[in-house]
C-alpha cells in the first residue's frame, strides 16, 4: 500500500465521513503549489475557498504569526491585549465602517450578524419581540450551524438536522421584484453573498446589488454582505459590493482574513448597528485572540496596498478570456465569475464535476466540483500568469479527452 493509500485508508476508518476529499494527501505547499506525501507537486487552484488568497505560506503572514507565538497567543476577551485594539481599527478603515467584533470561523461570524440584525431590530428599530425576520437568497451558503442550514436550500446540507430556526425567508437570487415583496415591516435584514460561491460562483445581474441597497434604505432594513469567499481581493476589488459601488450595513469577513495561517472572522459594521451589544450579550474565547489579530494585521497591510487587488483583476481577466474561449466546443457548457474566481459548468455527457476534478488532479492540478457537472477555480492571488496558463492547458487537455 502507498503513502497516499495508507493515509486515505486510516481517515477513512478514524474519521467522520462529512467530506470527500480527493484522493490526494498534502504534505507540504508555498505559493500556488502543494507537495502531496510521495513528493508529488500540484497546483493549487482551489486556495482552500479563498482562505488562501495570498498563497500557502506567505513569508509575511507566517513571519508575523511566529513573532506573535513567541510573545502571547490567547487571553481571552476577560482582558486586554496589545494587539486588539489596532486589529479592529485597522479592520474598521479598510471597510469604511465604524466597529469591529472578531470571531474565529465564518459560520460563527454569520450567526454573529443574525443576532446583531435581531437585537438592532428589536432596540433600534422598533420590530415587536419574537417576530424578527431577515430575507436570505436561495441556493446560499453561509455555514453549517442549526440556524444557517435552516435557511438552505440545498438538501444535502439541510436533511435531517430539523427542527429548525424560524424567522427566516428564501425568494431567489438576483430576483428585486421578490425582494421587495418580501420586506415588512418587520423585516431586520437582507443577508445575502454578492457572488455566490458553494452555488457555482454565481454572479447576480447588474444592477441587483445596488437595487437590494436600495430597497433596505428605503425600508428601514439591514444589508449584510457575506464576503467571506468574494471578499479581501478574491475579485479584484478588496470587496465584490465594490463593483457595483455598493457599501452595505455590514461586512461578514472570514477566511483569507486569517491569511490560511488560522482561523479568523469579524462581523464589521457602525456604531449604531453593533453598539447594540453589551458586555455578556455575545462573545467567543478565541474571538480576536493575540495570534489572530497579529496575523489579521498583516493581512489589513497587504491589503491596504491595492497590489493583490490589483493582481486579481488582471490575472482574473486573462484567466476568464483563457476560459470563455473553452464554451462552444461542445465540453463547457458556461463560464462564470468574477477576478480570480470561476465556475465553469461542463457538459454532463464529458463527465462530473468530481471525474474532472479527478482527471485534473491525475495532471497535477486541484480544484473541486459542485452541484453535479460544475467546478470551481480560484487560485491564490500570488499564482504566476505561466502557472495559471499551465493550470488552464491541463483542463482542455482533459476536456479534450
């Protein structure tokens, strides 16, 4: 049995089987490419759902997590730390917002916004106790906690984990005219991605996100940008909202925020909408830790320079003229997305998503499939233009056949 056999094999029997990952097992990675345990290289045009913007061991962000691990990693929020304040400063600017409250993962910085929308409508705006309701899209994905799958609409992540959390309501993605005829009175929120990701990289019409702004102003209601995947780069803006020169109410951040170094998340709003918090309300033991918010501020800093943005934007450019010149030969059915990011939806009678995910990972390049025949590429904003060049000549050589 091989390195990569034997580990697959005690996962499988040691682990819940909640994922199915590709039969491939890293050992080591910099930059876009990853060394599996046979010393296999592959190239990375996944970036672990943009949580790896900046490539797997960026030279800056694990400088600043090592500097950080020799002096203090985690006091709890019972105290101060001297690396608190600046993160939730620095956060705040970047995002043209006013406060910051950090948590760890995506999913905690989502539930976060889902009580911040629900207190703020039930102290600011007037909305009667218990009859909160926020507006999600359909085909979403913002996590896999009790609350958020109960606003899914996708069966595999939503079966058999009912009963499930009222107050929500679905109408479909892109659609204003069901927007607006789902905003009452009592109406707290519109939450929603401004690129769909999970769903196959959706990109709504134009117009649509602007439309939503200005449907919550006129309605007294909260607009939520889950950025986790579309924001800090991924799209060639430092947020996907920025393409249509819409500034939401707040800011749901996570994933590249912690520079693939460790898990870091913020909810980032006003004063008015996340004073609505005092002390016992909310809180996490590892939220805004010393290690995060060192590592988060270098992420702000590389940020602050426009380069990465800048990066995506041309290269994304060049990768989506590479791909679109795929559609009409019968393979690819169509070609979404936005930067650095893509969903390409191949032609059912080439193969599944997961047969080419797997043919590509036989030619030395990751990606990963969703919803049946679609697969989704987003390297890290580091990658060279030859590498993603190389990356988009093995998958015509597999869709070639």
């Amino acid at each position: 049995m091989s390195a990569t056999e034997s580990a697959i094999a005690s996962a499988e029997a040691h682990s819940a089987h909640n994922y199915h990952p590709l039969p491939v097992v890293v050992a080591s990675a910099e930059g876009a490419w990853m060394t599996d345990v046979e010393g296999r290289r592959f190239l990375d045009m996944l970036a672990g759902y943009s949580a790896l913007n900046f490539g797997h061991g960026n030279r800056r962000l694990i400088d600043a997590a090592k500097a950080q691990l020799e002096r203090v990693t985690l006091t709890s929020r019972a105290f101060h730390h001297d690396r608190f304040a600046e993160f939730c400063t620095r956060l705040a600017e970047l995002c043209g917002m006013e406060m910051v409250l950090p948590m760890n993962t995506g999913a905690e910085a989502v539930e976060t916004a889902v009580k911040t929308a629900r207190k703020w409508g039930y102290q600011v705006k007037g909305v009667p106790e218990g009859t909160a309701k926020i507006v999600v899209a359909a085909n979403n994905f913002h996590g896999r906690t009790t609350t958020i799958i109960s606003f899914s609409t996708d069966a595999e992540a939503r079966a058999d984990y009912g009963p499930y959390t009222p107050g929500f309501e679905i109408v479909p993605y892109g659609d204003l005219t069901a927007m607006e005829s789902a905003l009452t009175h009592n109406t707290v929120a519109v939450l929603l991605e401004p690129i769909q990701g999970e769903a196959g990289v959706l990109v709504p019409p134009p117009g649509y996100l602007a439309g939503v702004r200005e449907l919550t102003r006129a309605h007294d209601v909260l607009f939520i940008a889950d950025e986790i995947q579309s924001g800090l780069g991924r799209t060639g803006k430092t947020f996907a909202c920025e393409h249509e020169g819409v500034v939401p109410d707040m800011y749901v951040l996570g994933k590249a925020l912690g520079g693939g170094v460790v898990p870091v998340s913020a909810v980032v709003s006003s004063e008015a909408v996340l004073g609505v918090f005092r002390p016992g309300e909310h809180g996490s033991t590892f939220g805004g830790n010393p290690l995060a918010c060192a590592v988060g501020l270098e992420v702000i800093a590389m940020l602050e320079t426009g380069e990465f943005q800048e990066r995506a934007a041309e290269l994304g450019d060049h990768l989506h003229r590479e791909l679109g010149m795929l559609v009409g030969g019968g393979a690819v059915e169509t070609v979404r997305g936005r930067g650095l990011w893509a969903g390409v939806d191949i032609n059912p009678s080439i193969g599944t998503g997961r047969e080419i995910s797997e043919r590509l990972m036989e030619r030395g390049v990751l990606v990963k499939d969703t919803h049946g025949s679609t697969i989704r590429i987003a390297p890290p904003l580091v990658i060279s233009k030859e590498d993603l060049d190389w990356g988009v000549a093995q998958l015509r050589a597999v869709l070639a056949g």
